[in-house]
C-alpha cells in the first residue's frame, strides 16, 4: 500500500504538467489532495470511534482505488483534481485508522518508536514507488501506469480483507500496551464541538507545528517533481531523485524513533523542521541534477528525522476517551498543510517566480521550531 502511495505522489503532479497547464495546475493537483485529507479527517475519525479499526481501513482502501483507477481514465486535467480530491480523501481514512489502532495498543513510553516504525514502513513504499512509477510512466504511459497502481491497491484490499481481526492480530504486539485502551466500539461519542473546546490551547499551538510541517512536507511533495522538469529531467530520473531521497528518510526511522523516546518528541520534530526547510530551501539554488539530488536527500534526511512525529504528539495528547474524534481534528489541521502549501506555491510561482515561492515555504520552518519551544509542553513520560 505505502508503494502505491508513494507512486501516485509522484505521479499526480507529472501528470497535471502533462496536460499543459504549468506549475499551477500541479500545485493544484497536490492542494486537491491536501483538501481531500481535509474532508476525510473528521468522517474517518468518527467512523473509527463507532465502527473500529478494520472496517474503515478497508473503506479507505476501496476508496483510493476507485480514485486511482478514475484518475487513469480522464482526459481533462479538472477531473484529475476530483479524482486527487478522491484519493486525498481515502489516503486520510486509511492512515487515521492506523493509528487510532497504535494509540490505543501501545503505551506512551514506547509510542515513538511504534509509530516511527510504522512511519519508516511507509517510506519503505515512498523509497520504491517514485522509481518504479518513473520508469512506468515512460515505458507504457500514464493511464497504465495508475491501472498498475491500482492493481496494488487491490491486492492490498484483499489481504486486509481476508486477515483475521486487526484488533485481535495488535494483542500480540511486541510493544506494551496502553493500560488504559478502551476499545473504539466502546468509546464515548463525545461531540466534536466539545472536543474544539475541551482542547483548544493544543489546537492553537501543538496543532500550529504539526500544520507547518506538514505544510513543509507537501512542500517537497510537490517541489522535487516540478524542479526536476524545470531542469529538464525526464520521468525516470525524477523518479530515481525521489527514491534516493526516500531512501534516506527511510533510514532514519530508527534514529527518529530513539530521539523521540529518549530525549523527547520536540528535539525529534526540531531536527525534522530545521533540515527539511533547509533542503528545500536549497533547491532553487540547484542547476544541476547532482545539486538538485543533495538538496533532496538533505530534505528527506530531516523528513525521516521526523518520522512518526505528528502521530506521536497526536496520540499522546490525545485523551483515551475521545481517541478517535480528537485524532480526527489533530490530523485536519496537520492536513491543512498539505492544502496550503501547494495552494501558496501554485500561486506565488504564478504570480511572482517559483524560487520566491520555495524560499517563503521553507522560511515556515524557523517559525514553526519557535513556537514548538515557546509553547508546546514535552509529551514524553
């Protein structure tokens, strides 16, 4: 699943430039999948709190094939924004059921690393995608290449449909569990007006960072593919550029997951914010695709430093009675990120340059590390 994932990301803004419309058109793209994080958040949230893990993990794995396989079949680059709305949608189902499930099975001293760990598994995917899809796309084109995809989504759905009970199989989880873990069939509905209220400080603050960062991420998302055809690479080595940087984040997910639960989840997300704005921030300096692949790996390095970090803060905060509806709004604003920053870049690069834009990106790092310090307590126990 996490390949299919990590190839749709490359290929959705490949894809809208193919069409001819220009940087804004992908920025477009990605900020319509950020909107479908959005409008996924909340729904997923309550459906994991009254139904449970498996079935809403299976729904969002229906849901990002569909997508996928309309996304192979339009012509009009307005469809492909429905369809990256579709798969947006899906992709913030699949992931908040996750990890409603590692929240409620493992306890908090041990969380970073769990989570880090599932973080790592998903850049496994984001490693092996861009490669596979960039010699895809030139070998057979892009409508095969989502029908590919979504082969791999499918089979996906099966396996998931026809494993035993997800919350029976995380009973024999290597991590301790959560001693006090309600099941989700059993969890209060509490409002989600009474969970705004109840935690609004957290919003404010804690919600800030994670939204920055991932403003920061769907920043990259966007920018290695774009840059890469501003340079005049072709699919495949983008594709290549992609996964060495995956690789690199991918590597880090041990590290991350020691940072968190020993020195803390702030020193983690530090490290993360800094070197990823970095990168990116050294991208527009980039005429070769040597210097263009070292501001890439420096970005995935502090991307992987991060790894698991905004499921880590949400599901310490999150209180173990309202699990679900507050990772719910936890993950809405962080998707709010992957809306924004797309949105910010499609317009800049249109009315100003693309560099101007990459550089006022990359500045929301050196914001989001102060209000990290200045206002967000430690979560580590």
């Amino acid at each position: 699943m996490a390949t299919c994932q990590g190839g749709l990301l490359m290929i959705l803004p490949l894809y809208a430039l193919d069409f001819g419309h220009g940087e804004a058109m992908a920025a477009s793209v990605l900020a319509a999948r950020g909107l479908g994080n959005m409008l996924g958040d909340l729904p997923a949230g309550a459906a994991t709190a009254r139904w449970g893990d498996r079935p809403v993990m299976q729904i969002g794995i229906a849901m990002m094939l569909v997508s996928t396989v309309l996304a192979g079949s339009v012509a009009q680059a307005t469809m492909l924004l429905i369809c990256a709305t579709g798969i947006g949608f899906a992709m913030a189902t699949w992931l908040l059921a996750r990890l409603a499930l590692v929240g409620d099975m493992v306890a908090s001293q041990w969380r970073g690393q769990a989570l880090s760990t599932m973080a790592g598994l998903q850049r496994v995917g984001h490693f092996i995608g861009p490669a596979l899809v960039g010699f895809s796309i030139e070998q057979f084109g892009f409508s095969q290449t989502f029908f590919i995809l979504a082969t791999g989504i499918g089979i996906t759905l099966v396996f998931v449909n026809l494993s035993g009970r997800i919350s029976a199989g995380a009973q024999s989880s290597t991590f301790p569990k959560e001693l006090t873990s309600t099941a989700h069939h059993t969890e209060p509905q509490a409002s989600y007006t009474s969970v705004l209220a109840a935690h609004r400080r957290t919003w404010i603050t804690a919600g800030q960072v994670v939204m920055l960062l991932t403003l920061l991420r769907s920043a990259r998302t966007l920018l290695i593919p774009v840059w890469g055809v501003h340079l005049g690479l072709g699919a495949s080595e983008i594709g290549i550029i992609l996964s060495l940087a995956a690789g690199f984040d991918m590597i880090m997910f041990p590290i991350a997951g020691l940072i968190m639960d020993r020195l803390g989840r702030r020193w983690s997300a530090t490290a993360c914010i800094a070197l990823l704005g970095l990168g990116l921030g050294l991208i527009p300096l980039t005429t070769m695709p040597i210097t263009f692949a070292t501001a890439a790996i420096l970005a995935g390095i502090g991307n992987g430093l991060g790894s698991g970090i905004n499921m880590t803060l949400g599901t310490d905060l999150a209180p173990a009675e309202e699990r679900g509806r507050f990772l719910g709004i936890w993950r809405l604003i962080g998707d709010s990120g992957s809306l924004i920053g797309p949105t910010v870049i499609g317009f800049l690069a249109s009315t100003w340059t693309l560099k101007s834009a990459i550089w006022l990106v990359a500045a929301s790092g050196p914001w989001a590390i102060a209000v990290l310090w200045l206002t967000v307590r430690e979560t580590l126990h």
